[in-house]
C-alpha cells in the first residue's frame, strides 16, 4: 500500500513538474485571440495592439479572428468551447459582463466556462445631455423628471452603457424609457439632433460632441474626472451612488492551467504598462489598468452580480 502511495504521489509531483515546464515554454504554436466585434470601433485596435505585442514576446503568431454578433456572446461561446490549454483567448469588454445578465439561454456559463486573465484598460462613463435638453446639470434633470419621463439612448439593449445610463437614473431617482439604437454612433446622432435626452458611453464616444457643444457633459460615473472632460463632476461629487466604466480584457476557457493563465496576466500586463500601451489606451479614452487574476475575476464575477440584479429588477432579461 505504502508504494502504491509513493507511485501515485510521484506521478501527481511529475504531472506538476509537466505542467510548470509547458507554462514556461507556452506558447509553442500560433495562438488564436477572438474579438466578438466587427473590425473598427475601439475594441478591435486596442486588441489587434495586445496580439501584435504579445506576437513579439512570445516568438509565435497571434492571430486576431473577428467573431461579431449576438451582443458578443457568439464569439464568447466559440471561445468558451475551445480546448483549455491558452491556445485560444478572448479579447472583449464589459459587455461580457451585462451579456451574462441580459440574456438567460447562453450556450455558455459565463462564470465558469471562461476565465478572467487579464484587464488591460478601463475608460469612464460619461453622461451627456442633449442640447435642447432644458437642465444642464443632474439636479436640474431629477427636477425635469418629476414633471416627465426621461427618454435614454443607448447603443443597444443589454450593452454595458445601457446599464450604465440605468444605473445613472436609478441613482437619480427618474423616471425613464430607454430608446434602443444599433451602436453608440446613431444613438448619438438622435441625441445631437434632440430626438432623445440623455446617454451614457465611453468618454471618447462622446468628447468631441461635448467639446463642440452638440451635446452637454453631465457626470462622469465615478469617483474621478476625466483628463479628456475636466470640467464636468463626478457621480461621487454629485453625491449619487452611480459608479461604472467601460474596460477590456481577456479570457480564456475553462481548464486552462493555472500557470499559463498566470503567464498570460504577466504578460498582457507588460505588454500594456509600455508607452505604446499607455498611447494606445490614450487613443481611446482609456487608461492602463492592470489587476492579479485573483483581482480580475473578483471584480468580473461582481459586474455579473450587479448587472443580473439590475436587469432583473428592470426585467430587461431575455
């Protein structure tokens, strides 16, 4: 009995020596990153930027497949199916997060099917009035409210600024109707042109129409002012308890080893923390934030909590 223990023993210490050594030399083939969005936007650069970096350092391929549709979850799904072993990854936004509470029959768990790696950036939520709108700060806008509903553009039903824009007004107390566009670009086209009264998106969607006076800057879903906006306040300012911002980062499916997830956090982590990084990050209104995957998938698994329990109280779900 007792060799039989020192057998199962030695084999379980050379299986975790067979596994740090493959940490170690990962990758040793060409890896597959999926973005769930179309080419464009600020998603597919940030992370056409990470594969092109990570390329470098690893000496192997990383090639970027564009896998749109389905609010992202079909390129999750794909993602989510892949073997475990870092070969494939997925590179996404919060989106990942408010999918997970917006639709109910995903062919996917998306706390246990995939693994948070990595973030690699983080951008504030900015609300913007229109500019016909008749309240140019959000305690004139919870007055306007008590008089009638408030109509919401968003860049679809379900996507991380439309709980960001209902997490705003929840905090605010009004009353509303969110109007579902396509994208963030024709949600504000109708808000420039007074169609509807308010949106939340990324500071960099919505900074040139602030600056140029087609639309008002409101608050910043925070606790600090965007270098991009100045002059508009905090939520944590206003005294409204509405905090969210958009981010990107990376997964990887389930029964990835941990070694390799580790590996791959370092990386992406260094890759980042560069001056490109940094720049590319800037380009869009984002700034590198980094996190342990302990952190990352602490903070994921939360957003997930906080969006269902949203979604369910505005029976949002599908």
């Amino acid at each position: 009995m007792n060799m039989i223990k020192k057998t199962i023993a030695a084999f379980a210490a050379l299986a975790c020596l067979t596994t740090t050594a493959d940490a170690a030399d990962f990758p040793t083939k060409p890896v597959t990153m999926v973005i769930p969005f179309v080419p464009g936007g600020s998603t597919d650069p940030v992370g056409r930027f990470l594969a092109s970096a990570l390329q470098q350092k690893w000496g192997q391929p990383v090639v970027v497949s564009n896998k749109p549709g389905a609010g992202s979850t079909i390129g999750n799904a794909e993602v989510a199916k892949a073997k475990g072993d870092g070969y494939t990854i997925l590179f996404t936004t919060a989106a990942f997060t408010t999918a997970a509470a917006t639709f109910k029959s995903l062919n996917y768990n998306s706390k246990t099917d995939l693994i948070p790696v990595a973030i690699t950036s983080s951008s504030p939520y900015v609300v913007v009035g229109s500019s016909k709108l008749k309240a140019n700060t959000p305690s004139e806008l919870k007055e306007l409210a008590k008089s009638r509903e408030l109509f919401l553009a968003t860049a679809g039903l379900g996507s991380s600024a439309h709980f960001a824009g209902e997490l705003f007004l929840k905090a605010l107390g009004a009353k509303s109707k969110a109007i579902h566009y396509k994208g963030s670009s024709e949600a504000m086209l109708d808000m420039v042109a007074g169609r509807s009264d308010i949106y939340v998106g990324s500071v960099s969607a919505a900074v040139e129409n602030v600056k140029s006076g087609q639309v008002r800057g409101l608050a910043i879903l925070g606790d600090s002012r965007s270098e991009a906006l100045p002059d508009v306040p905090t939520t944590q300012e206003l005294g409204l308890d509405a905090a969210a911002f958009q981010w990107f980062g990376v997964f990887a499916p389930k029964g990835t080893p941990p070694e390799i997830v580790e590996k791959i956090n370092a990386d992406v982590n260094e890759a980042m923390s560069t001056a490109a990084g940094q720049e590319i990050s800037r380009k869009f209104g984002a700034t590198v934030k980094t996190m342990s995957v302990a952190e990352f998938g602490a903070f994921v698994h939360k957003e997930i909590d906080t969006w269902t329990a949203l979604s369910n109280e505005l029976g949002v779900a599908q």
